[in-house]
C-alpha cells in the first residue's frame, strides 16, 4: 500500500528505499516510506496519511547499505545513513502534528 501511494506521488529524482507501516496510527499516519534522492545528496523520510497526503524530513547523507527502516511508536522511526566521510550514524526522526502544524525531531548517533 505505501509502495504505491509512494509511487504515485514521488518525483522523478527519488528511489524508493524502504517503507514501515505505522501499527498505532500515530497523528492519523499510516506508514512511512525511505526513499534517497541522488541528486541532492538527500535520505528522506515521507509520512503518509490514509488518503495520501504526506510530510517530508529528509538528511544529508546516503541511506546506508542497509537502512533498517524500523517503525517505533508514536510516530517516531529509525535507519542507518551515511555520511560524506564514511561514518555510519542511526537516525531516528520522530513525526508530530498539532493544530495541522507537522514538526520533526531528528536524532542522531553514531553506529557500533
């Protein structure tokens, strides 16, 4: 399903990476989708709504040669990117919206 809501809205640029669904509807979202845009540089994140709408936060870095895409919980995932400079890191991007105002807070760590 989020596959191909993707598919229908993704711009020529972007590869789809990766998806999660969301088990507790989190801020009405369904599921997200990993995706990389090579032209920017750019791993992003795309939340998605039942009927399609979604909000993007993305990261400068590559998505690692395996993202790990893991949903967890209350609008909140995680996945592997890398660096310019060759560090992995684990990126956690937590979704939220108030009042139809979408916030994101993003984390980082570096990976073992």
């Amino acid at each position: 399903m989020l596959e191909t809501l993707f598919s229908q809205k993704q711009e020529e640029t972007w590869e789809y990476l990766d998806c999660a669904l969301f088990s507790d509807k989190a801020f009405d979202r369904v599921g997200v989708v990993l995706f990389q845009d090579p032209d920017d540089g750019t791993c992003n994140t795309a939340f998605f709504d039942a009927d399609g709408y979604f909000a993007l936060c993305g990261i400068r870095a590559q998505p690692a040669e395996e993202p790990d895409l893991t949903y967890l919980g209350n609008g909140a995932v995680s996945f592997r990117a890398v660096y310019e400079d060759g560090h992995s890191y684990l990126f956690t991007i937590t979704f939220s919206e108030e009042e139809h105002r979408v916030n994101f807070v993003v984390d980082s760590e570096p990976c073992p």
